[in-house]
C-alpha cells in the first residue's frame, strides 16, 4: 500500500457504538447560570452621535 491508501475490507469491519439511550451525556441544567449585567457607557447620547459623526466624517476623506 502506498501512502494515503487504506484497506476497503477494512470498512466492513468497524464497529459503531450509537447506543443513543445511555446516561453518559451532559444535561444542559447542570452549569445554568441567573444574573444580570450592567453597562455603565459614560457619554451622553449626543456625544456618542457626535462620536459616530466624526468618524464616518474621517472615513470619507480617506
């Protein structure tokens, strides 16, 4: 056999373990996590417009 290349016979001799009823996999409950979050942003609205302003202004001397 060459480089790369495999036994086809080999194919039908695999076995697969697809046992879908068993209790080994992960319950999605187990790490569920309540909070909340809070940004505190430190601009006024109109500063960030004028933020917002001033770059497209720059992006469009470019």
């Amino acid at each position: 056999m060459g480089f790369g290349s495999y036994d086809e016979s080999e194919q039908d001799n695999q076995e697969y373990d697809a046992d879908l009823d068993d209790d080994t996999g992960v319950s999605t409950e187990e790490n569920s996590h309540e909070g909340s979050v809070d940004f505190e942003i430190g601009a006024s609205n109109d500063e960030l417009l004028d933020r917002l302003k001033d770059i497209k202004d720059d992006e469009n001397e470019a």
